[in-house]
C-alpha cells in the first residue's frame, strides 16, 4: 500500500497528513518516508481509487478493501459511475448483502453479480439504472432519496433536483407496508422494521422533510419504537395502533396531494 503525501511545514515540526479513510498504514505503525522525484505522475495514475464519501464521515478499512475490489470489477463493464449504499454501511459488520447501484446505458455482463460475490464472498445486490431515470427517480421516489443520502462513490455527485410529488407512485410503495397490519403475527422483525421504514420515509418524502435513514429513524423512534425492539421482534399489538395512526395519516397526505391535481 502506498499512498501519495505532501510535507507541510508546520510551527516546530514539518508534517504529512494522511488521508483518514484509507486502505492500510493504521495509526501507530512505523512506515518509511522518501521523496518521489520523478515518480509522482507515475504514482498518481496507479492511485486511481479515491472513493467520494456522501452522508458518511468515514469506514472500517476492511470495507474500504471490498468497495476496491468492486469498483475494480465493475469498471470492466465501463459505468458511467457506481455507488455503494445500504447497511453494508452502518458501522459493524451485520449485514448480509451489499447493495450496489451502477449507472449505465445499457446492459451489464449477466454474470457479473456472480463475479461479485466470488471475489468478495458477499451476495450483491445490483440496481443498474441510468442517468435519465436514476434523475427521476431521485425527484419521485423516498426510496432513492434515502438509499442516496449516505452511499460511497466511484464519481463526485451533483444533485439538485426538487421533489415532484406523484401521488400514484406513493400510494402504490405505502401499500407495501400495509402488509405489516394485514400479517403482523407472521413477519419476523427486519421485515417489520423495513415496512415501517417504507412508511416514514414515504411521509417525510411528501411533507418536504430532511430524509436520511438517520432521520427516518429518529421519527420511528419518537413516534413508534425503538429501532432494536422492532428488528429483535421485541414489539406488541400497542405498536400496531401508533402504525396503523401514522399509515392512515401518510395515505390522507397522499390522497390530498392526488385531489390538488386533478
């Protein structure tokens, strides 16, 4: 591993700043300290990956190493750029699978979610959209405003758009989580905590809210449960009565919003 640095003069000793998220050279160990000279460009260009960190401040080191190694693979295909989102995110290492969004025109090597998980030992979860729709779906869905909100990127994002409520979309997506009333007995807890996610995340959507997982769950957390209780399975009927107040709340959102344009 090496990594590219400038000598800043500081007031009694000069420094090197290292990058804090960063692949190898942990803080404590002894490293060797020479000048590149003629090297540089030639280093510059083998130091290709530089991920971009939205919503995030920084990562274990391992993962780092697994998001290299997809952004390696997935390069071949020629992205216009490729994201990684998802719990694969949250610090610790609970997950099962790794969500992998990849924009590009066109299709992909059908292997490729294959390739993926031989070489990291993860199952992928590959969304592949393009540029147009990944625009669009940022504008219409909570689900790509949230899933976007923290994410690594290969590429610098530029996102501006405005949120364009469209009361059939939502109303199709809260539907999901009216499973939760209907089968509330059967579901196991992950499965509860992602439909009551679905929900708020739709009612912060369309009340023009802040909306990151951190803030779907804050509200979850005010007005329903604690996170753990409802992915341990550890919730009551009384949970059903907050949910179902809040169901038909986002549903009244959404029916107003389908009257006003008519």
């Amino acid at each position: 591993m090496e990594i590219i640095a400038k000598v800043s003069k500081g007031s009694k000793m000069d420094q090197i700043y290292l990058p804090k998220n960063r692949i190898g050279i942990t803080a404590g160990e002894y490293v060797i300290v020479s000048p590149l000279g003629g090297k540089i460009d030639e280093m510059k260009r083998n130091n290709e990956f530089k991920p971009l960190f939205y919503g995030l401040k920084e990562i274990e080191p391992i993962k780092l190493m697994i998001i290299n190694e997809i952004f390696s693979i997935i390069s071949k295909e020629n992205p216009d750029n490729v994201m990684i989102t998802g719990s694969f995110l949250e610090k610790g290492f609970r997950f099962n699978d790794i969500d992998i969004l990849i924009i590009k025109e066109g299709k992909i090597n059908p292997y490729l979610n294959e390739k993926i998980q031989n070489k990291i030992g993860i199952n992928p979860h590959l969304i592949v959209i393009d540029n147009k729709s990944l625009l669009e779906g940022l504008e219409t869905d909570p689900i790509y405003s949230m899933m976007l909100s923290k994410c690594i990127s290969k590429e610098r994002l530029i996102f501006k758009q405005k949120r364009k409520i469209n009361p059939k979309l939502l109303d199709i997506q809260l539907l999901k989580s009216k499973s939760l009333i209907d089968n509330f007995d059967i579901l196991n807890g992950e499965e509860k905590y992602y439909l009551t996610l679905n929900m708020v995340s739709i009612l912060l959507f369309i009340e023009n809210k802040k909306l990151t997982k951190e803030d779907a769950d804050n509200y979850i957390l005010k007005n329903l449960s604690k996170i753990d209780e409802i992915k341990y399975n550890l919730i009551g009927k009384d949970f059903i009565k907050k949910y179902n107040e809040i169901y038909k709340k986002t549903f009244s959102l959404i029916l107003n919003r389908a009257n006003e344009q008519k």
